[in-house]
C-alpha cells in the first residue's frame, strides 16, 4: 500500500461510489422481499360503511370484516362495548383500509388485520386503549398485541379498569359463563388462558374468593388449568 507522511492514503474517489453503488444495490434488493411478505396475506383495500360492534365491520362491497387478533365487548351489553364500537367507528368508519388477511370464520365473516391511515394497525389501538382482549395469534403483531395488552391491565384501563372488574381486594378467581354452551366455568391465575378472560357482570360472569365459592353456584374448573400436584 502507498503511504504518504507514514499514513495509509485515503480510498480513492471510484472506491467510494463502488461501495455505496453495493449498499443501495443490497438495500433494493431487501425491500422486495419485504414487499413480498405482507402481500401473501392477500392485502386488499375496503370503504367501511358500517360498524357492527367493536370488532366487526361492513365494507362498500358488501363484506363483513372482523379485527384479526382483537375480541371486543360483547355488544351492547358487555361492560364498555358501546365505548369500544364508537371508538372502532372513530378510526375506520367512511375511510379506506387495508385488510390483510383472507381468512373466513364460520359466521362467514373476512378475518384481516385492518390498517387505516397508512400504518395504524386497528387492533393495536384497541388493545392499547383496554377495548378488547387480545388473541393468541402467532406473529409478529400477535406478540406485539400481547405487549399492548399487557400495558392496558398494568394501567387498568378500559375492560381492565374497575369499571368492568369490580372485584374485591384478593377474590382474583374469574367465573367466565359461556352464552352459547351454558357452560359456567372458573379460571385460577396460574391457568393457561386467565389473563384473555374478561368478567363482565352483565354477562353472569363472576369473581370468586375461593373454588368452594366458585363450585356452589355451578362453576367448574378450566381444563386450561394445570393440574394439582
């Protein structure tokens, strides 16, 4: 190598361009890639006309779209679902999303991840807001749906307020009722799904201070639940 005054001398001018000529080269070549990987959830845009509740919504064409990754109150009489459906209006009602995802459930309904104003992901703001309980979605927005979350009952807010939980101080067992099944059943803090139930008293849901209590009114343990040693 030439040096001058004892130094190495400086890369020469056409080093320069060649190397920042492979950094953008690298660069052109990543962002289809990414490109790639959100459009195989079969991205699609929609005009929202209708809200249905805090999780559902009409689009122009006539599709029923459910948030992907979110589970609203049950509306209207779940604690805080009116508060949940104006808010869900707020954000997507008479706006052009985009619906990622091309999923059914069997009520027929598209489930999306639902973007609005470029790159506000709707269930985010939700969960964030304590508007719903979050999923268990396997990617990279369910793990960041479930630190959202996690955010929202560390602060107490919306379904994780007091307004919903009106519990005592340690009764922390949750009596869940199931509409569809009847089946009443209790969820103990170390059990897999505790932290996705919501109680709401308007539902027959119930806090309990022991399993006893729980047990003499008809509810029965969750198989979610691990077992007793």
């Amino acid at each position: 190598m030439v040096k001058r005054n004892g130094l190495p001398r400086l890369p020469t001018l056409a080093l320069l361009f060649t190397l920042l000529a492979s950094l953008l080269l690298n660069l052109f070549w990543a962002v289809p890639r990414i490109i790639d990987q959100f459009s195989s959830h079969d991205t699609t845009s929609a005009t929202v006309t209708n809200i249905v509740d805090g999780d559902t919504f009409d689009a122009k064409d006539g599709t029923r779209v459910r948030l992907l990754g979110l589970d609203a109150p049950e509306y209207p009489k779940a604690c805080l679902s009116k508060r949940a459906k104006d808010r869900l209006g707020e954000l997507i009602l008479g706006k052009e999303v985009v619906l990622g995802g091309n999923e059914k459930d069997r009520f027929g309904r598209r489930i999306a991840w639902v973007t609005v104003d470029q790159d506000v992901l709707v269930s985010i703001v939700l969960a964030e807001e304590g508007l719903g309980v979050v999923d268990d979605i396997n990617d990279e927005h369910g793990a960041l749906l479930t630190a959202v979350q996690k955010r929202a009952q560390d602060a107490t807010r919306g379904i994780w307020s007091q307004e919903c939980t009106n519990k005592q101080t340690g009764c922390v067992i949750k009596g869940n009722y199931h509409k569809g099944t009847k089946e009443r059943v209790y969820h103990l803090p170390d059990c897999y799904n505790y932290t996705q139930i919501n109680i709401n008293p308007n539902e027959s849901d119930q806090w309990f201070c022991t399993e006893d209590e729980a047990k003499a009114v008809g509810f029965i343990k969750s198989l979610d639940c691990p077992e007793e040693k």
